[in-house]
C-alpha cells in the first residue's frame, strides 16, 4: 500500500496456463502471478505468443489449458483492465479530442479529463486537430491518453512504446510507475527496455526460451 492508493489490492494469478491461436499451441504451462505496485514484462521473439497471451489475459482469446484469475475482485465492480494492443484504434476523421472523448465514454470517465489527459500525453495543443493526420508516435500517444481518462487496475500493454521517441519512452515509464503507485499492476509485451526507478517493481517472463 501507497499513499497515493486508489485501486483495491489485487492479484493477476495463472496457473499451467496455455495459450495459443489457429491451432497452435504458442505457450504451455505457465504460472505466475502479478501483485498490487508490480510490473510483469513479457519478453521474446517475434511469435512466441507474447500478444496471444495478454490477448488471453484480457478474454478475447479462448486458453488452451490452464486457469487465470484476477484475485480480490468485487463481482459488481465492472471491468477491471485495460487492453492496449499494438494497433493504435485511432478514427482518423474524429479530432484528437473526439477520439479520446469516445473511449472515456466508452469506458467510463472516471479518471482524467480529456484535456488533462492530452496535455499529460504531449497532445494538449492539438486536441482539435484531425487524428488522421498525428504521426505514428503522436497516435500511440493518444492510445496511451486512453489508459488515464478511466481509471482500471490492469494494464495490458503490448508493445507501448512502439513508434515512439526517446521522450516517449520516457512518457511510458512515468504513466507505468504512477499507476503501479496507485495499487495498479501491468503486464508489459515488449522489445524495448523498460527501467523504473525502482527496479524492484519488475519481473521479466522469456517466451519462447527452452531450458
């Protein structure tokens, strides 16, 4: 527990879990269990399943095998996670600031504002600007806006700091390290190095590693 807790304690638990796609099995038999303030990083090759997992995580992928629960859930609490996948889901006829208006009605706004979660992202002056025309790192920027304008306890992250710059990775960093302060906990696929500054919030799975 922090100071600054917001989310009830709760734990992400697998148990011989498998998972897999199109018939293929891509991972066998994993467990593991992320706790409140910590930081799991999916680590691997290209195709040893990192997305399928968290894909499974999230529920719209079907397990192989296995169990997984997120421990200490209220059962009329509602959805507790978000998925933020490699594809950004931008609208690129909507502003910056409808497409992010979208998700917190979609979701729920129960976090930042709109213009406060743009400004947080390095959007904030360009909220009435058509989407299609932000580059690939100012959309992942706006896919991470997503994560701050509804408060959930699980990130999902796949790849979140594809397509951007060292400032960006950076920006991930910070978001990553104040949601695990607020009693949050994440599951990060990634090739990218991810440091916080206490490294002891991190553990890293190997996909794809034989031993």
């Amino acid at each position: 527990m922090t100071d600054r807790q917001v989310f009830p304690p709760l734990t992400l638990r697998a148990t011989g879990l498998s998972c897999g796609r199109g018939g293929m099995t891509l991972t066998a038999d994993l467990s593991f269990a992320v706790a409140p303030g910590q930081c799991l990083l999916l680590r691997g090759p290209n195709g040893t399943g990192k997305t399928t997992l968290l894909l499974t995580l999230a529920g719209i992928v079907t397990p192989l095998a296995g169990t997984f629960e997120l421990e200490g859930t209220d059962s009329e609490a509602g959805p507790q996670l978000h998925y933020c996948g490699h594809r950004n889901a931008v609208k690129p006829r909507l502003s910056v600031r409808e497409n992010l208006d979208f998700w917190a009605q979609v979701n729920g706004p129960t976090g930042l504002d709109i213009q406060e979660a743009l400004a947080e992202v390095g959007l904030g002056e360009l909220g009435g600007l058509d989407a299609g025309y932000l580059s690939a790192g100012q959309s992942r920027r706006l896919a991470l806006a997503r994560l701050l304008v509804t408060h959930r306890p699980l990130w999902l992250l796949d790849e979140p700091t594809a397509a951007l710059d060292a400032e960006g990775h950076e920006l991930v960093t910070r978001l990553l390290d104040r949601h695990l302060d607020m009693g949050g906990l994440a599951l990060a696929a990634t090739h990218d190095p991810i440091t916080l500054p206490d490294p002891g919030r991190m553990e890293t799975l190997a996909l794809g590693v034989r031993t």
